[in-house]
C-alpha cells in the first residue's frame, strides 16, 4: 500500500469513528452537539415510527387503572398547558431503539415544562428537544413484575434519568413502591407516610391507593391525592358530586318551600283565630248592647206604670 493510500486510510477510519461517537451521543438523547470542523452532517433519526402494535394492555383493570392517572392529572392541572401525559404509548429514545423495537413505553408518564397543546402519537425524545418522562408508573403483574423492577428501572434509573418512578399491581393492594432519582443520580426508595402513600414532589400529589367502583369494576385502584390528602376527583365522580350537590339543594329548596308554607298555614291560623276573636267579641258586644237595650226598654215600662227602680 502507497503512503498516500495510507493515509486516505487512516483518515477514513478518524472520520467513521468521529461519526460513530456523535451518532451514540444522538443515541443518548445529549443536546448541542458541535459539528465537526469538516462540516459532516450526522445521520438523521429515523423517521418510520410506529406509534401502534396492536397489543392490548394485561387486563381490563390495568387499561382503567391507567385513564384513572391519566384523567386525574389532567383534573389537578386544569388551565395548564405546560405539561403531556400519556399512557401505553410509544416512548423513542435512540436510534438504536426503535431500530430493534425492543422497549416499547411505559403504562403511565408525565413529562413536565412541555408543550402540552402539541399533538403526539407518541413520545420522540428528539422531537421533544431531548426531554424524557419525569415521572412514569407501570402498571405491573406477575408476568411483567421482574421486567419493571429490573431492566425497565434500570433504564428509567440511567437512561432517561426520570425523577419519580413508581410500580402497583392492579391487583395487589398492598404493591405499592417508588422511588426518585437521589444525588448521586441513583433511585432511592420513597418512604410512605402513615396511610401507604407515596410523595411526588414533582407533581405537587400523593399517590395512594383508593377502593371503590370505577367502570363497574371493584378494585383498589391507584390514585392521587392533592397535597392536603383530597382525592383528585375524576369526570364522572365530578359529575355524581355535582349532581349529589344539586340534589341536595333541591332538597333544601323543597324544605325551604314546605317550612315557608307551614308559616303561611301557621300565619293563616293566627289570621283566622284572630277573626274569630274579633267576631266573638263583635257578638258580645252586640249580645251586651241587645241587653242594655232591653234593659232600658224595661225600666221605660216600669216608669210608665209609676215604678221607679
């Protein structure tokens, strides 16, 4: 090999490496990467995404459990539109990724100081200016539990660095566990307080747990609760508040409406008993004028047969 092969020879090989070191700092979701002084242009992201596969969630708990979190922090943050939340939605972080399709995204996520008017099919951390989920929950069962303990944490932990990361079983009531990003850029677990709840500082909420009926399904569901302990009402238990509300107002209009006529009865009464006091005392004055009358017009006869009383 000539010295100038040689040389085009090693010059090719400094040029595929420094194309292969920008194109995994594009893999990791860093921002601001500088050109190099040749001008090349890294190769761009892929663009045949998909955004559906078809497969449904693990039951029909699990699809609920998720448009609960999802419907609540849309209630939490009404007015807001700095922040996305989504649910068993495609989350695309790399190249590398959607090439192989091996993770797909998480049950639950919040990506918070966001556009939140701007419309996704799904989650592309290089459309989104190299921003990940801060916060994410799966939605967990016996045959995903290792998986989103393990591998998926680890990603969450490392890779996306998402500040809060929590885990429940649909079906396990007492399966609660998060955890958020320490220091050292490591999870920490997340003591509960005194009733199981887990702190989200990011969002402002609690998670917790709540037993009751949604969608005809009885369950422990997961839910979220204001800083004050509130339950973050959904739609409808919005809608049965605000019926119950009304209901009650009608309740005491009705009441209003039945003590007001009872004093109407109650003053009629008094009217009518009045009236009759006026007209028994309307009789007696007549009855104790027919009597003088009388009396009088015997003393006239006494007088006229020279009697004098």
């Amino acid at each position: 090999m000539s010295q100038a092969e040689l040389t085009r020879e090693i010059s090719s090989t400094v040029e595929n490496i420094k194309n292969l070191e920008n194109l995994e700092r594009i893999e990791g979701g860093i921002e601001d990467i500088e050109a190099p002084e040749n001008d090349w242009i890294p190769e761009p992201p892929p663009t045949d995404l998909i955004f559906d596969d078809g497969e449904p969630l693990e039951s029909n708990r699990h699809r609920i459990a998720m448009n609960v979190l999802i419907e609540a922090i849309h209630q939490a943050y009404q007015g807001r539109d700095d922040y996305f939340t989504g649910g068993n939605m495609f989350v695309y972080y790399s190249s590398k990724q959607a090439r192989n399709r091996d993770y797909k995204g998480p049950d639950f996520f919040v990506a918070l100081n966001v556009d939140g008017t701007k419309e996704r099919q799904g989650w592309v951390v290089w459309q989104e200016e190299g921003r990940y989920p801060d916060v994410i929950v799966e939605l967990t069962s016996p045959s995903t539990a290792q998986v989103d303990r393990g591998k998926k944490k680890d990603l969450y932990e490392r890779t996306f660095r998402t500040e809060y990361y929590f885990i429940y079983d649909p079906f396990e009531e007492n399966s609660l566990q998060g955890w958020r990003l320490g220091g050292n850029l490591r999870y920490e677990a997340i003591a509960p307080n005194e009733r199981q709840w887990l702190w989200c500082e990011s969002l402002g909420l609690w998670l917790g747990t709540w037993s009751g009926t949604i969608l005809k399904e009885k369950a422990t569901w997961l839910r979220f609760y204001d800083r004050d302990g509130n339950l973050i009402l959904l739609g409808e238990e919005l809608a049965e508040q605000e019926k119950q509300r009304a209901e009650q107002e009608k309740q005491r209009a009705e009441q209003e409406r039945q003590r007001a006529e009872q004093e109407k009865q109650r003053a009629e009464q008094e009217r009518q008993r009045a009236e009759q006091e006026r007209q028994r005392a309307e009789q007696e004055r007549q009855r104790a004028e027919l009597a003088e009358a009388k009396l009088q017009e015997l003393r006239d006869r006494m007088k006229q047969m020279g009697i004098e009383l």
